[in-house]
C-alpha cells in the first residue's frame, strides 16, 4: 500500500454516486445482519462459544473457526490467518476451521479500514493483528484454567489445545475451559499493542507447510462458490452487452422473439446510477440455458455513444501526444535537477515502453445473486472489495447501503477481477424488476469484452550517465488510465510531489525503485480517453507489472551502452544511500541469490542462447517484497523465443506457509510469463475484440518453462508473495533475449516479429 493512502472510513449515504462507491454506513449496518439467517440467530444459539477477538470463536467441543476477513481465491489466505492464529493461541492444528467475514464493518481490515483484497497486502498488514489475536485468546484461556485448577497464571504452558500446570501435572483442554465458563479476559486496545509476541526462533506453527484447511472442502464439494448458490425461486439472468466497451445507450428492445423461449420473465434495461455499466441489457428466465436463449432472441438497437470510433491505436497516439505536453500530470517523484544532470552527461539514452491491454480471465465465470427480504438486499458472490461492493450493490437498487447483506464466496479465481463489482448490478436490478432472487452468470464473452482490464500503457523514459558510465539522471513519464480513481475513492489517491492534485499511484508504483539515482523524475499522467473507453482495474501485479517493465529494460540499456555486465550495474546502484538504506541491500541480496542459483556469468551458452536479469521492489515501495529473477532463453532467427528457465529469489520475510509460498511464486513467474509472451486484448471501434481463448492466448502447458525458486527468509516482517514474481519476469525475459541476439524489445507481449525486427535493426 503507498504510504499516502489514507484509511478508507465508512460514510453516510445520500444515494450520490460518491455514496454508491464510498458509502458503507456502518453505524446502521447492523440491521441488514439481524434478518440474516444463520448469522444473528447462530450468535444467540451459542452463546456458550468464547470468542476472544471478532476474527475467531471457539466452541465447546474445543474446535476454534477462524474469521478470514479477506477473499480466498486459491491463494489460501484463509488458512494463512488461521495459522497466524493458531500459532499464538496455541492449538492444535486439526481443530482449526475457517469462514469467510461478511460486510459487517466489524470485519473491516486493522490496517486499511475497508475490506479490500489485493496488492499482496493480506499477509503482511494482517499478521501482527492476527498474532495479537490469537495471544489474547491463550492468556485468556490460561487465566481461566489458572482459576479452575487453583493454580497461578505464570506456571501454566499451552500447546496443542491444552493448558497444563507442569508441576501438579494437571491440564485443562481448550474445550473443558470453555465449558467452564471461566475464560472472561478482554483486552483494551492498548493491553493488545502491549502483548509479547514471539520470537521468530519460539516459532512452532508459522513456518510449518501444514495441510491446508480449505482443500478438502474444493476438492469433494463441498465448499460453495458465488456459481454454486441455489435460493428456492430464484430465476436466472444472462446479459447482452452492447459492441463497445462503454458509453452506449440503450434505444430499443424487442422481445417479441424471446417470448417463444420456456420460462421467460423478462428483459431488463439496466439503469445504472453507479456509472458501473452502460446499455447492458438482462435477460430473466426460470433456467439459465433458457435466460441464455431469450438473451440471444433479444433484437436490441444502442447509440454507441462517444467511445464507438476508438482503437488500441487511438489510445496510444493520445498517450503518445499527451506525454509531449510540458504541462501533462503530476509528479510522483521530483528528486534533484533532472534537465540540468541530463544537459551535462557525458551520454543520454532514450527509449519508449508500451504495455498493451491485458484481461483476467479467471476461471469461475463472474457471478451474483440477489435476494430482496423486505428491505434487505442480499448479494451472494465472491468478491475482493466488500466495502465498495456493498456500495455499488445499494447504488444498483436505490437504498441506503447499510440494507445491504454480502454473504462471501469461495472465488474460482480473481487476479484483481473481482475488486470490481459489475456482476452485482444486473442481479441486483433484475431481482428487483421480477420480484424475485436472480442469479446473473456472465459467459466467457461478457466477461472478456466488458473486463476491468490492465490499461494500455505508454511510457518513455530517458537516462543520463556521465564519463565514468555512472548512471546520473533517470527522467520516466508514465501514461494509462488511472484505475484506483476510477474508484472514486479520494483516500485511495496520493499527493502529488508538485502539489497538483492527487494522483494515482497504482499506476506508477516501481517506478520509485530503490537505485541510487540522484536526479529523478517520475511524471503520472492521466489518459483520459483511455480512462473513458477501457475502464480499467487492477490486474495481479497493478503498476509494476509496466513500470518495472520499463525501468528494468531501461537499466539493462544502460549497461550494455556503458559496457558494463548488467547484474553487477544493478549491484553498484543498489549502494543503500539516503532513502534507500535497507531497502536496497535486500533486493541486493536476492539478486544475488537468483544469480547464484541459475549460474549466471558461470556457464558459456550456445549460439542463441542468453540469460538476462532483473530485479524489482513489489508491490509498493512501502510495502516491498524483493524480488529477483535471472530467465534463460533461446533465439532463432526467425525471431522465435523460447524461454527454458525461470530462476526466482524472493525475500519474505517471515514465511508462514513455505509450500503455499513457493506455489505462489510459481505462479506469479508463470503468469508474469504470459503476460511477456502471450496476452494481448486491443480495441477496435469501441469493443474488445477478444471474446474467448481462442483469440487471447494465455501461457498453455505446452510452454511452460522450468521454474527455480529460492526463498529468502530471514525473520523479519512478512512481505506479500501473491504478485512481485509477476512483474519480474517481462524485463528478464527482455534483457535475455538481447543478450542472446542482440534484439532489444520494449513492447508488451514480446512477438517473434519484433524480436527479428530489432535483430536487423
């Protein structure tokens, strides 16, 4: 998370567009959950259940159910928290449970205030909460077995769900302390901050590749994702959506043809006040088949309104002429004279970077239901973004967002997807036009061509070095849409370093990398064409996944035009001076490693073969998991690439979980590999034109690299591991393939023809 975002507070609702995305109005909230079965009734059922923090309850029979206030979409961060926990709380393994929060404010996030999911935030900033949680919960239960076997606090141990007095050889079971009644301590915030933790050395759970607690229930069934929800009486809803992206109209509608469909309802117009889609269209059946055939019988005409013309390539000239202007954007760094040092170096380089638009894609299509219980709404769907969800829900139906209910789901994959809540709005209206529950599925083609993508990005970046090869000024521009302010969440924005106005810095994170560059600027600019005709979101990797793309390429050019071996440039930037003290020496050190591990500058390759590096500070400077990574590649002269191996050194810190980590750095390196090959959405009059696999081309099985690992974990905070392995791969892939052919590439996805373009040139 950027250091200048401010925690996201809930706000009173008005029914504005600012309410509908901001809105959560949490005093009141309290009544939607009161007619919600299951939960209010389920709390006054067991009131026997001692429940020391609101993220985790143990019941009589000793099992202890986690809270997991974040979205499980395969990373198991679920069963990361309940490790967290149990490692404090000391129990056993086997009675840990886990359930997924609802948008209860209670469950807003210790750090972030709002319920959000993303930029490997989840570990790193729930950790200490989680831990102080669960030590409140031992010395709880240790003082209620104190006062049950007549013995001091000071002299019991606990471990594996039991509390033992050592000396007396008498011991209580979590469940016989809970039976007893006698665990009543609470905790001030204050007494929580002031809990002694672990040292990292006292460790006996974190650390531990425990079995996960979520698998068993994915894997027979069992476990209910947004798809699998079933209401009685509840009807389907299949949208149409218009042929460009956003702007169109709805003129007309007939359904004379879908009439004839079994068990037609009705075709919705959606109205949305939320801004969230534009003339998107709803058909309602008793089936979904029959929902889809009535959708596909629907003759709807649109006004394309003011995006219909536009192109992939209509964005980027304006990227290209808005960076031109003097005056464009705002500045996220502005360190030393830039102009100055560029006007005396001995040598200036200067390059330009695209990025193109990327889509998500993930597997469990996008999905909602919607049930209206007098004047409570009910959303069931997995989702990233509870807080704004709610409130986009509420918008969809005109009420206060505090009448609205979001039951959480298991999610079939998010990647970012799922931060916004589109899906919410046609269930919503169309339950609320049918009077009854609707489930909304999107077909792979809603889901491609109306996506919150990763924007198209243009950059330029120029670089000044002095007689000695010194890298001494480094000028970057960065131009995309700006998908956090689209939002429209002011506290998610950051100051500008020009006291401009708020800028938004997930789209230019990375780009303050941690080199020792003593002028340098970074220019955000806003394009709003872009912005306008592909609203986009936070694909898994956000701002690094282009600005490291460029900053990387940029450094390895550097090096290759002073002579110098581009590793050990990196090295020598990497010195820790000023702002970069200890930053740097880590991401020092894992380039090291990675270097080490895949044998970089000791092995000769074959013609055509070349490794290349990079190394990067992800997600945010602040809250940084470094990363390095060395890719081996092979060139043909027809400009094919192939990549054989991906080498990965990531420091984390504290690992929990040291198979789920590696998993996840897998991957990210994997998927940062698609992107870097594969991936590419363009636009075309408006729309998408992409509509299914067959036409955007993620990483197959049959090209999959081998993938080294090496993970670095040296006891300090937890960092995130979900996304940095994603934004190093692209410049390492990029660097080696100039390494082994001499082309140098700076366009995203890498293509045979550029590769052979750039050998000739």
């Amino acid at each position: 998370m950027n250091k200048h975002v401010k925690t996201v507070t809930p706000e009173t609702s008005d029914l504005s567009r600012r309410s509908f995305l901001v809105g959560t109005a949490a005093t009141g909230l309290v009544l939607g959950y009161a007619g919600v079965p299951g939960i209010g009734e389920a709390l006054a059922a067991a009131p026997a259940n001692f429940e020391p923090s609101v993220w985790y309850s143990i019941s009589p029979d000793g099992l202890v159910t986690v809270t997991c206030g974040k979205a499980d979409m395969g990373q198991h961060i679920a069963s990361t928290m309940a490790q967290i926990v149990c490692e404090e709380l000391g129990a056993k393994w086997s009675d840990m449970r886990v359930n997924l929060a609802s948008n209860d404010p209670k469950f807003n996030d210790p750090v972030l205030g709002a319920q959000i999911t993303g930029g490997s935030w989840s570990t790193m900033m729930n950790f200490d909460a989680m831990s102080r949680a669960g030590a409140a919960g031992r010395m709880a239960l240790t003082e209620g077995a104190a006062t049950s076997m007549g013995v001091p606090a000071s002299e019991l141990t606990v471990r594996d769900s039991m509390v033992t007095h050592p000396r007396s050889k008498k011991s209580m079971s979590f469940a016989d302390i809970v039976k007893s009644g006698k665990a009543k301590k609470t905790f001030t915030p204050d007494e929580l901050k002031a809990i002694k933790l672990k040292t990292p050395d006292q460790y006996t759970m974190i650390g531990v590749s425990v079995p996960q607690i979520d698998i068993p229930s994915k894997t027979n069934g069992t476990a209910k994702y947004g798809i699998d929800v079933m209401i009685p009486g509840m009807a389907y809803g299949a949208i149409v959506t218009p042929p460009v992206r956003y702007g169109a109209t709805v003129k007309s509608v007939d359904d004379s043809a879908a009439k004839s469909v079994p068990g037609f309802i009705k075709a919705v117009i959606l109205d949305d006040k939320t801004q969230t889609t534009t003339g998107w269209v709803v058909a309602v059946a008793s089936t979904y088949a029959n929902a889809k055939k009535a959708a596909a019988a629907l003759k709807i005409s649109y006004d394309g309104g003011p995006n219909a013309k536009l192109s992939s390539q209509s964005l980027l000239d304006e990227a290209k002429r808005l960076q031109g202007l003097d005056d464009s954007g705002q500045f996220f760094v502005k360190d030393g004279d830039v102009a100055a040092a560029l006007g005396s170096a001995a040598k200036v380089l200067e390059a330009e970077y695209t990025t193109s638009i990327n889509i998500h894609a993930p597997m469990e299509p996008m999905n909602a239901t919607a049930e209206f219980k007098g004047d409570i709404l009910h959303i069931y769907s997995g989702n990233q973004f509870a807080t704004r969800s709610g409130a986009i829900a509420a918008g969809a139906a005109g009420i206060d967002p505090k009448f609205v209910v979001m039951h959480q789901m298991w999610l079939g994959g998010g990647f970012g997807r799922r931060l916004d809540a589109d899906m919410m709005v046609p269930a919503v209206q169309a339950a609320k036009a049918v009077g009854k529950p609707v489930k909304v599925i999107y077909t792979r083609e809603n889901d491609m061509t109306m996506d919150f993508s990763r924007p198209l990005t243009y950059q330029k970046v120029k670089a000044g070095v002095d007689g000695d090869g010194k890298l001494i000024a480094l000028s970057h521009d960065v131009v995309s849409a700006w998908p956090t302010q689209r939002w429209g969440i002011p506290d998610f924005l950051s100051p500008s370093v020009d006291k401009k106005g708020p800028l938004d810095a997930f789209t230019v994170n990375g780009s303050d990398f941690f080199y020792t560059v003593p002028n340098h600027n970074v220019r955000a600019i806003k394009n709003e064409m872009a912005h306008n005709a592909t609203p986009s979101g936070q694909l898994r990797s956000v701002a690094p996944g282009w600005t490291f793309w460029a900053v990387e390429s940029m450094i390895d050019e550097i090096a290759a035009a002073t002579g110098k071996d581009p590793a050990q440039f990196r090295i020598s930037l990497l010195d820790g001076a000023g702002k970069n003290d200890g930053g740097a020496q880590r991401l020092r050190n894992t380039l090291l490693a990675a270097m080490g591990l895949a044998g970089y500058g000791t092995k000769k390759l074959p013609k055509g073969e070349g490794m290349g590096v990079a190394c990067v500070s992800s997600q945010e400077r602040a809250t940084a998991s470094w990363t390095a990574c060395v890719a081996h590649v092979a060139v043909v002269p027809s400009g094919e690439v192939t990549v054989k191996k991906l080498t990965v050194a990531t420091d984390v810190g504290t690992q929990v979980h040291p198979d789920n980590i590696r998993a996840q750095v897998e991957g990210a390196a994997l998927w940062g590999l698609s992107l870097a090959m594969y991936e590419k959405a363009t636009l075309k009059d408006g729309g998408i034109e992409q509509t299914n696999f067959d036409g955007y081309t993620p990483l197959r099985m049959s090209q999959m690299p081998e993938v080294a690992v090496a993970v670095i974990a040296n006891g300090e905070n937890a960092t995130g591991v979900g996304e940095p392995a994603v934004t190093v791969v692209a410049p390492a892939i990029g660097n080696a393939i100039f390494n082994a052919s001499g082309a140098r590439v700076r366009a995203l996805p890498i293509t045979a023809e550029a590769v052979k373009g750039a050998m000739k040139a």
